[in-house]
C-alpha cells in the first residue's frame, strides 16, 4: 500500500457483509442485485462527499442508506428476524475529528438507523440510546418511523423458519458461540452493512448499520452499534467498520484495536486489520471482515471470511465493487 | 510503580465512583458508611478470591454485588433516576484469560446486574443483552428478580426532584454535553462501582456496575456495561474499571485504550491511565477515573476528579480504602 495520488485516493469505502461467498454458488440474480445496490451506495454516498462543503459524516450516511433501503443486505429493510421473529435494528456513527459518536441499539420502528444514530451525535447528550426509548427519542426528533412490517421481507422470514424447524428437530441449543464460523457460513451470505469516508477537509468518518445476527435472540446486541466494537473514526488514526461474527468482535474491542495497532505500532491498514481478524479473533472461533481508510485515502479491506460485498470510490469517481477474495485489490 | 514482593501484590481494587469529593464537604457519616461499604466489599470480594480455588471472576462479581448492595453507591440498590424516574441498571464482567464477557443494559429489575452478567457471560451466546428481554432471559437463567422498589431510595429520589425543578426554572437543557465537568461535580458524588481481580492461577477479570448517570433519558448506555469502554480484562495487558462522565469514556473507548497504551506502548498503568484521563477525555470536556490491575500484582488509580472511592487488597490480606486526592497512593 503506498500513497496514493490526490486523484486516486479512496474517499469512500463500503461493505455488505462477509461470509461463505463463492462464485460458484452465489446466484446470478444476487450478484447483480448487490453489485448494483453497492455501486448506487457508493454513487450516493460520494455526490453527498464530494459535492461543496459534503463532509465524511454525510458521504457515510448516505451510502449506509442506500444499503439499508436495499432488501439484500442485513441492515433496514431485508434485515434478519430474531427467534421471537422480531426485527431489532443497531446502527453507530462517529467523526473522526471531533470523536463525537451517535449509536442505537435495538430499535424497531426507525427506516434508516444511520440517520438517526447521526441525530443522536449531533442532538442528544447521550451517545448510546436503546429499545423502545431511543425509537421514541428519535421519532421525536425528525427520525423517518415505518411500521414493523415495512423491514420484512419473504426470504428472512423463510430462513427463520427453516432454522428453527432444525434447531426443533435437533432439539440443540441454536448456534452455540462456538459454533459461529459454521453458523456465519450459512446465516451472514447478506450481512451487516457499513462505510468509511474522508473528506476535503481531511476528516473521516464511519457508520455501521445492521439488523444483528440472524436467529439472535430479542435483547441481544452485537458489535455494529458499539463504538470501538463495530464502528470507529480517529482522525489520528483510521476509521473503521466492521462485518460479521459479532461476539467476537466485541471481545476484542475490534475497531479500537485496529486504531491502537495502526497509531501506536504503526502496521500498515492491511496488517492492522489482518493481526485483529487472523491472530485475535479467529483462535476465538470468529470470523468476518473490516473496511478501513485513513487520512491519505489509503484503505484496506481483510476478511476472514470466503467472501466480503465491499466497494469504493477514489477521489476521481472511479467506482469499483468487489465480492471474492480472488478479485482485485484496489 | 516496582515489582511487588509476592505477599504485597495487590489482588483486589475496586471502585465507588468518582466526583467532587472533598474532606471540608463529605459528611462525617457518608464518609464512615462509603468507608465501611467499601471495606465490606473488599473483604467479600477477598475470600472469594482468596479460597481454595477461588477465581478473579469471583473476587470481582463478590466485591461489586457488596456495592450493588449498599444503598451509597450508584449501583444496584440506591441507584439514580432517569428523568423518567425509573432506574434501568447497566453493568458488565470480563474475563482476561479467555476474553470471555457478558453484559447488560436497561434491565430493570435484577438485585445484583453483576451477577447476572457473569451468568450472560458463561450461559447465553451473546455478550450483550439489553432491555426487558434481558431481564427475562436473566430470570430464565436464575437471577434474583425484585420489584422496581427495591432499589429506590429517598436521597436518589429528593436530588432528582431538585434538579427537575431547577432545570423546569432555568428552562434549559438538562446536562448538555458541554457542562460535564460542572454536572459531574454535583451528580457522580456516590457513582458506578467497580472492581478488578488477580487470581493464584495468573487471571485478570474486571467488572462494574452502574444505575448510570443521574438525570440520564430512559433508554441512555454509558461506558460500564461496554466491554472496551468501562470495563476491560485482557491478560496480555490490564484488567480495568472506569468510573465518569459515560459518554465521554466511550469515545475515547477508554479502558481498551488504557490497555492499548499498556500494551503496545510500553506506559506504566498510571502513565496509561493518566493519558487516557487528562489527555483524551479531559481534553472533550470529561472526567472520571480508573482502577487498573496488571499480573505482577501493579495496580493504578488515577482520576480527574477531586476524589474517587477506591480501595485494595493485598496478598498478605491487608485492605486499604482511599477517597482524596491527599491520600496516600498505595
């Protein structure tokens, strides 16, 4: 990784999820699907980013919307059921510069999360709002409120079934933590969805936004809407968001870590994000991927994982979107 | 900070918060029942650590289930209102051999969250559960449930009253984000409890426990329950407990930064926990403090505040409780 030209630095970098995605078993439709709702994501978020006075925190939360709009990913609308075949979104924010951070966890009647979690940031005292509190909290400030029904769709709602018809038939408790690469190898095909930006003015931001792990039970929360877990941005460092697995992530205070590798052990992005993911979160038994872009528009895309729904835009408008691990590193 | 003779390593340190405490304005008696409860916890938190096969985990979930307890601390019985006037309790509890956790927030109606954690920790899938799904699940899985009542308390209720009828006077925001510092000196006088363990095996552990900032909305998470925030247990590094301004703490991410710093930068656990203290939170307008215990038996407690109730044990049994500044650093 070197520096890159002013024109061919990332300014927006995304993902859709990590997981057992190969080339042979991914259907054709899919494929297009999320290759095309990745490159609206990015085309979004970058008219946001880079149009005057478009900041890191903007260009985030729009690509994150399109995402979450989009019912193939596991964010929004398309989002998994819990076992109580409830729908409970998490979503955080953070800027870079200020360290200023909006999270939510468990909400159930807000459409984009991301927005709303940038509301908490920019207007409530606290940074971590829940449950039906935090869905009042923000429908009170200008949130977009949907009914429950609006998050479901067809297929979510047959893979919950499915699920818990073996895990009767089984009579097992349903995926036991150590369990979880074999789990996230069938349940996170369409996972968590999230970007990092930077901005002219040299600033980065991140969001993640996520419908959590499928069959979790209501009540849980994983490592999206955690600062430091799932979702960070330090202008001294790198902002980060992070897919999969997300016990794990949380354990190891992923995103945090992979700041603290980048600012006080100066590995390189790649390194940084690999060290977390390969030597502290796989002996654990997880696995997943991480989206990283620092302030000379460098970035990094690991996973642990077959695959990653990822993409990025540089400072010139290219767009690329990448699904294998055998496609091209940016 | 040196190398402590086997029988002078500290095992045990733990927390009641930290504020404006000074010797000129704390009550003779709240200063003998704050002196008393934290002796109590450290000789609770002490046999439980200290008996044949006794763990960190069981040093840390006795000590601070001590302070749930005593009505003078913000955690578990006598905890602070919402502006709602409810109390939803947070707490979380770390393991720094295996970087196992379990953690809850928003539940209402467990008597010691601490415990109920570690049962998360040990018995559920996830690591972070919230809300009234959380205190079912605990219930399922043998928590003490009270009602609501139980954990009111005159004081807790009186200073909530006054502040709502000096915020309804002023007609302004309660507690912006800004005015931490002086909402700090008023509200965090008796705060989160916490406490961190080393066992004869060589394992760190950390816990805390916390009714979360007075006057907080229904549905706010501060650090403690967020496992790289309040609370951290790493053996490779530190086991930590903070204790402040909530939203400040997960910013900066501060206990998984303490130990970053530890571990990656060499820093002694005062330098580490001063740096994280005065030069990333104070800095944001926060304050607080921090327990720090590493495997040779060093611990730390620093803090920005004027006082913090802190207290250690010894190998050899001996116990000290600190409160000001002026007292001397074990």
């Amino acid at each position: 990784m070197t520096d890159r030209g002013p024109d061919e630095r990332i300014v927006l970098a995304i993902h859709g999820g990590a997981g057992v995605i190969a080339r042979e078993t991914l259907p054709a439709d899919v494929e297009a699907a999320v290759r095309r709702d990745l490159a609206d994501a990015l085309t979004a978020g970058g008219q946001a980013l880079l149009r005057p006075g478009g900041t890191s925190l903007d260009g985030v939360e729009q690509a994150v919307r399109v995402l979450e709009d989009s019912p193939v990913f596991n964010a929004g609308r398309g989002s998994v059921f819990t076992r109580e075949r409830t729908i409970e979104l998490d979503a955080a924010i953070m800027c870079g510069q200020t360290l200023r951070a909006g999270a939510l966890a468990g909400v159930t009647s807000l459409k984009n999360p991301i927005s709303a979690a940038r509301t908490v940031m920019e207007r409530c005292e606290h940074v971590l709002m829940i449950g039906a509190a935090a869905d009042r909290w923000c429908a009170e400030h200008g949130a977009e409120v949907v009914p429950p029904e609006y998050f479901h769709t067809p297929n979510r709602l047959l893979e919950l079934e499915e699920k818990l018809l073996a895990a009767a038939k089984t009579g097992s408790e349903i995926e036991p933590r150590t369990s979880s690469i074999a789990a996230l190898t069938q349940d996170h095909r369409f996972g968590t969805v999230g970007a990092v930006a930077l901005d002219r003015a040299g600033n980065l931001a991140a969001g993640t936004s996520t419908g959590g792990r499928s069959m979790k039970r209501s009540g849980r929360v994983g490592d999206s809407p955690l600062i430091g877990a799932g979702t960070y941005a330090d202008n001294a460092s790198c902002a980060i968001s992070a897919t999969g697995d997300g016990e794990f992530f949380i354990r190891v205070c992923c995103a945090r870590t992979i700041a603290a590798l980048v600012e006080y052990q100066g590995l390189s992005l790649q390194r940084a994000g690999e060290e977390v993911l390969f030597r502290k979160i796989q002996p654990l038994g997880g696995a997943g991927g991480v989206i990283i872009l620092n302030r000379r528009g460098e970035a990094a895309f690991p996973f642990s994982t077959l695959g990653m729904y990822r993409g990025f835009l540089t400072a010139d408008g290219r767009i690329d979107v990448q699904i294998y691990r055998e496609d091209s590193v940016p």
